[in-house]
C-alpha cells in the first residue's frame, strides 16, 4: 500500500525545488542575435528583455524598417534560447520525468 504521508512530503519538495528553478530562471540570461551580430538582445530564461543592442551601422534613417526587423528577430532568437534554457533547468529540476502533456513550465 501507498504511503500518502510519504508521497505529499515528496510533492512538496518538488514544488519547492520547481519554485527555487523558477526564480533560478530570472538570473539566467540568453543572448539573441540577428544580422551577423547587428542586433543582440539580452533576455532571461523567462522571457523578460533586459537590454536591446544596436550597431551604430543600423542607425541610419533610411535604415530604419531594416533596424526593425532585426530587433523582432533577435528578441525571438532570445524568447527560443529562454525557453530552451527554462526546459534544460527544469529538467533537471523533474530528473527527466516528463510532464504531462500541455503542462508547460515555467507556470
């Protein structure tokens, strides 16, 4: 027989430790790039923009829808490798042990 005593303690302690990966997350940061380099964007693992960098090259006004373009695909370079950093920390967090299916972390 289960002990139910035994499995709420183990619940606990993994919702402690997904707590502690999710703030881990926060600190995590992953660089997105695009245009060779013209345009980086730092993020964290969780998706939160920190800092836009633009190369003086791209500050030209007749530039500017390239510049544009640019920074919507290093932020989403950025958002994937946040997102793929958040999986590898909670997989490390869950021991591999697949989540159910549409559950999605971070929460």
């Amino acid at each position: 027989m289960v002990n139910l005593g035994n499995m709420m303690k183990q619940a606990q302690q993994l919702q402690k430790k997904i707590a502690d990966a999710q703030e881990k997350l926060n600190s995590i940061e992953v660089e997105g790039v695009s245009g060779g380099g013209v345009v980086k964007v730092i993020a964290t693992a969780k998706g939160e923009v920190k800092r836009i960098v633009i190369d003086e090259s791209l500050l030209k006004p007749e530039d500017k829808e390239i510049a544009e373009d640019l920074i919507v695909a290093a932020v989403n370079d950025a958002r994937q490798k946040g997102e793929s950093a958040a999986q590898t920390e909670m997989k490390s967090v869950t021991g591999g042990m697949p989540l159910p299916p549409g559950m999605k972390l971070p929460f």
